[in-house]
C-alpha cells in the first residue's frame, strides 16, 4: 500500500473505490433488483460471508482476499448483511421507479418496527431524509432492516435511526 | 445487596464488582493519591492497575474491580498503597497449604489461556488454569462485537459468546482444575509456581507452564489525565458490557485503534453521546469498517488532534482538544472544548510479561508489540525451558491471534509430553497451526505492523539453544 488510502482518512468508502475493488454492482444488476454491496475494501482476515451465503455467490480464494460477488447468483437476500461482523454487507433495490430500497444491519434497540418512519443516515452520519421500514428480521442480536428511501437515495443511505 | 461505602449504604446486584457497584451509584472516588491526595477513580477495570485499591473489610489494596460484592461488606477508601499490615477488625486465618502437581499450569484464562487448557485436556494432560478474576473469560467477557475470521476460528461469534462456549466445555472437563480469584504470584527454584487464593495457598509444580497473561491499557499525558472520568476504553467496555452499566453520558475517545473505535460503537449502544474520536496520526488506526461503522451515526474522527487536558470538580466535566503538527506539537489557537464527562483512553496496550520475566525469560523490545516482550521458538517457548507464551503478553496482536498462538503452545507442549503416537498427531497440527497463523492469517496488510513485530521476537531453536547458554535461565519447568 503505497499512499494513504482516502478511505483510511475520512471512515467513508466512495463509490469509485467500490468499483475499482470490483466491490459495486455493475449497472445491468441494479437495475435487475435486490444486490449485495460489500463495503469491505480492505484485506481483512475474514470470510463469514462467503459460508453463509445461500447461493454461493460470494468467493474468496484465501481468507484475506477481498470478497467476489457473483452478479448472476446474488439474489440479495440479505443473509450477508447479518452475518458480516464489520456490519459492511448492504443489500439495495432501485429497480423500482417510485422509490429506492436499502437493507442495513442495525444493532441498536429499540428494534425498528415495519411500517415506521425512520431517519436516513448516509456515510457521513448525515441525515439525508426519512423513510418507511418494509422489513425487519433478527440474527444473533443484529437486526436486518429494508427501508423504503426517496428516489435516488439508494447508494447513499447506510444507516437508519429510530426516534420515539 | 447492600454493602456500606464509607458507612453509606450502596445497593449493588449479586456477580458484580465492587468498583463496578460504587461506579453504578455514583461514587467516582475510589482512593487518593498518595502525596497529593488527588481523588483516584477507576480505570483498566481488569485488576492491572491500582486506582481502584480499597479497603475491603479492613484488608488494604484490595483490588475492588476483582472483588465480588458480598452482602454487609465494608469498603473505604485508601490512600495510596497503604500498609500491608492487617488492621485490629481483620480476622486472620491460616490457610492450608496445597502442593498440585500437574501437566500443565496455564496463568490466565482469557483467549489464549482457555484455547490452551482444552486443546491440552483433548491430549489427555492435566491442567491447573489460574486466573486472577471471579469468572474466566478476560477480555473476551466485554467484546460485544461479532468476530472476524472463518467459522471454524469463531469467526461471526461475538467474543463473550465465543467465552461462554470456552466455559462451558472447560468447566465439565474433569482434566482440567479452574482455580479463580487466585494470583499466580511467583515461579521458584524447582518449578514450582506459588498460587495465593481465598481457599488455600497452592505450590503447583507443573511439567511445563503457560503465560497467558494478557495486557494493560497506556496512559496518556495531559492537564488532569488523573481525573474521575479519565477511564481506559477497556476498562468502560467492562463496565456497560460485562456488567451493562452505564458509563456517562457524553464522552469523548481518544485513540483511533481498533479498540478505541470499537468502544465508541459501544457506548452509542449503550446510548451514550460520543462527541468525538481523536487521534494523533494523520490516518485513522483501526480498520475501515470499525471507522465506517461510527462514521454513519454521525461520530467524527478528528485526526492530528489530541486531547490537552481535562477539568471538572471530582470528576470530567470539560475537555480540550488542540490540533498537532507534523512534530506531534500542539498548534496554539486550535483548541476545541467539549462538554464530556467521559474521557476514554485508547491508546493502546502494554504486555504484561511479569510472570514470563519473573521467571527469567530473556526479552527484547518491539515498538511493534506494545514493549518488552519474551524472545520466542515458532512454537512459542520461551528461553525458560518449558516455559510458554501466547496471546497478548507475547506481543500485543487481538483475541484470534491469541486463541491460535493458545493452541500452539498447548501442541507444542503435548508433543513433549504424551506418547509418541499422540505427540506426532500434535506435531502435525502445531505445524499446519504455525503456518496459517504466519503464511495465511499474517498475510493481511492489516496485520503487518504485529507481524513484524513477531517476526523480530521470534528465533529458530539453535538460536534459542544459544541464548540458553549466554543467558542461562535461573529456573526450568518438567
Ligand atoms: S444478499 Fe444473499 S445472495 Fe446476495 S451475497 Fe448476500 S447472502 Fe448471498
Ligand atoms: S463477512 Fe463482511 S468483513 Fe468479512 S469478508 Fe465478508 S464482507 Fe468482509
């Protein structure tokens, strides 16, 4: 590793670095539907994802490797995003024309609830807008959480907050 | 339970600490300092500090993270290292002595520790496991995150998970004899390692020896970094995740690291506001996805930054952040102020080789390791024959590494004690063990830093011979 990666600077992995890792999913995919983004850019010695994907669609030659995603077997069901231990597995849809969808883990309580409103938080902790919870489901104490977003919103929201 | 602070009563919860139960109730004092009589609170939380030295029933320097409350127990405060002499209201009672032999004495029970006595119990050996602590498990107890790693290493577990699953084996295997609350104060010649517990004084003497003592958490040199409030980042994860205590309210993290970036997750699930992460070097030190993880709830990291010195009347109530230049100096005018109540210090850690250089082992130093380690074979003994080291008091590396290198040490230790057609299948897995660890596991770049640091305490078996000759050890274990 030769310069400082901006990643290492700033806690937020841009889009370019995503796909110069291969790590985003081509345009062809998300416009098919749900797809996984592995925000995971560096060579950690991991690789939960790659076993419990159902699909086998994610591969690793040694443990240190970066993941590969198979576009044509993913079908963004979201195991990943609760069985990563960096919480660095997302799953968006913005196949559909009225609204985008992300799915993120989520490990604070008050669990969220389906049909709440929530607040959007993109990568710099910044609120972006609210949205709807679609779809809520627990594993080993991380909740997995699909919301609906504003159009648009699909690459950036990355986190949700609840507020009672 | 009630027990008295002072004459004040305090209700505190059954299987929790004593300076965990006065933290809960508001009590940040815990000692004074000795010549200035400043007011001492805690900080490390895992009994490798002496802030939180009390008199318990009239027994001085008592270490009260260690101590479990008991009803009707009395705690004051103590100035500095007081008196060892007994007071008139302690009761004295001569404890019986115990001689244990035994295979293997393994001192500590966190990863490296609990790795080691089940993979020597699976060969057959008897093993005595000391650990300082009223429950085993060291740090993994507070890790509340999922691990890295593959699914046969715990890899997806949480670390107080991957602790219970330890205990539970260990403590239904016959071979393997738990002594808690008990201090593994000093090896003499002959062997035999001195065990002081509340039960009976032990003289173990086992035919080979593991250390696996773990690590301290550094301090860092500001205005009033003595302050109630100024807590070693570990030390509040024992807090509100081993204990699920609330530590503060607004607190603001100084270090980078993994852990400090760790904790700071942490504390935002405990619901505690963290106004900031600071670290020194102009890049953040732990890996990308522990900074992503904060990032997007809001946390800055505010890099060159550190922290210059705290205020508050017995306890935080301020502190001041100030930009560095490329020297590491202080930039005038750049100060910030956050109104915080907890100042948490990851700054990373120190080995604790006490018991390893109390022994004799010949160490070197590695800026990469945290300090002084004990030199060591690939296998992990050191230059005290049959003395082992693995996990954090090897060099600080993190709780995988620890659970391998425990394993190593324990094959290791099996090729030389059972019988041959046993000791080949150890060596065999002690071998594809050590190349893993180094050729697979150390691959990472994440990793390169420890593995150089490895790489320089780390000689072949001749090179050890000779080190044995030029520094001869003054004892041996076996
Ligand atoms: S979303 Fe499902 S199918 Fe896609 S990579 Fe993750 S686990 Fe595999
Ligand atoms: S499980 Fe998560 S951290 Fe591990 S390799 Fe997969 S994406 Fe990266």
């Amino acid at each position: 590793m030769a310069a400082v990666q901006g990643f290492r600077k700033t806690g937020v992995v841009g889009l370019e670095d995503l796909s110069a890792l291969g790590l985003l999913p081509p345009e062809w995919r998300l416009r098919k539907g749900p797809v996984v983004v592995l925000e995971c850019p560096e060579m950690i010695p991991c690789n939960i994802c790659v076993p419990y994907c159902p699909t086998k669609a994610i591969t690793m030659e040694r443990l240190i490797d970066l993941p590969k995603v198979n576009w044509d077997k993913c079908t963004g069901c979201g195991v990943c995003v609760a069985v990563c231990p960096g919480l660095a597995a997302f799953v968006v849809d913005l196949s559909k024309e009225d609204a985008d969808y992300v799915t993120v883990p989520h490990e604070f309580l008050p669990a969220p609830k389906v049909g709440e409103e929530v607040v959007l938080l993109n990568k710099h902790g910044e609120r972006v807008g609210k949205g709807v919870v679609t779809r809520v489901w627990e594993r080993n104490k991380t909740y997995v959480v699909t919301v609906k977003t504003p159009k648009g919103l699909g690459m950036e929201v990355r986190a949700i907050w609840v507020e009672r | 339970m009630t027990f008295y602070y002072e004459g004040q009563p305090v209700e505190a919860y059954e299987g929790e600490s004593v300076a965990v139960a006065l933290y809960a109730a508001g009590f940040d004092s815990l000692s004074w300092s000795s010549s200035l009589v400043r007011p001492r609170g805690l900080f490390c939380m895992i009994g490798k500090c002496s802030s939180c030295f009390m008199i318990v029933d009239g027994v001085p320097n008592t270490k009260t993270c260690r101590e479990p409350v008991r009803e009707g127990m009395r705690v004051e405060r103590q100035r500095g290292w007081a008196s060892p002499v007994a007071s008139e209201s302690v009761e004295l009672s001569e404890l019986p002595e115990v001689r244990i032999d035994t295979d293997v004495l393994i001192v500590g029970g966190g990863p490296a520790g609990l790795s080691a006595a089940l993979t020597l119990a699976e060969f057959g050996l008897d093993v005595v496991l000391v650990d300082e602590h009223f429950k085993l498990g060291g740090q993994l107890l507070k890790q509340t995150h999922k691990f890295f790693g593959s699914v046969d290493l715990f890899g997806g577990m949480r670390g107080f998970q991957i602790a219970e699953d330890y205990v539970k084996r260990i403590s239904s295997n016959p071979r393997i004899k738990v002594l808690l609350e008990s201090v593994a104060y000093g090896a003499f010649r002959g062997g035999i390692v001195g065990v002081a517990s509340k039960e009976a004084h032990y003289f173990v003497k086992p035919k080979a020896l593991l250390a696996s003592t773990g690590a301290q958490e550094r301090y860092l040199d500001f205005v009033n970094n003595d302050l109630p409030g100024v807590i070693g980042a570990g030390g509040a994860q024992t807090v509100m995740n081993e204990y699920g205590v609330k530590p503060g309210e607004r607190a603001l993290v100084v270090g980078s690291g993994n852990v400090g970036l760790i904790v700071s997750y942490q504390l935002l699930q405990a619901g505690v506001k963290v106004e900031a992460v600071v670290e020194v070097l102009p890049e953040i030190g732990g890996w990308f996805v522990h900074a992503a993880k904060i990032r997007r709830y809001g946390i800055p990291i505010l890099l060159r930054h550190t922290v210059k010195e705290v205020s508050g009347n017995g306890r935080v109530e301020k502190a001041v952040v100030v930009e560095v230049d490329e020297k590491f100096n202080p930039v005038p005018g750049t100060e910030k102020e956050f109104d915080v109540d907890l100042v948490l210090l990851a700054v990373g850690l120190e080995p604790d080789t006490r018991f390893a250089m109390q022994c004799g082992a010949v160490a070197r130093w590695s800026p990469e390791l945290g300090g002084l380690v004990p030199l060591r074979t690939l296998d992990l003994e050191t230059s005290v024959p049959n003395l082992y080291i693995a996990g954090d008091s090897a060099g600080i590396e993190e709780a995988t590494t620890a659970i391998i290198e425990g394993k190593i040490a324990a094959l290791s230790i099996a090729t030389k004690l059972v019988e041959s057609s046993k000791a080949s299948k150890a060596r065999e897995e002690m071998d594809k063990l050590i190349r893993f660890l180094w050729d697979v596991y150390r691959a990472s770049p994440l990793l390169a830093r420890a593995r150089k640091g490895k790489e320089s305490v780390t000689v072949s078996r001749e090179e050890m011979d000779k080190l044995r000759v030029e520094f001869p050890p003054p004892i041996s274990f076996g």
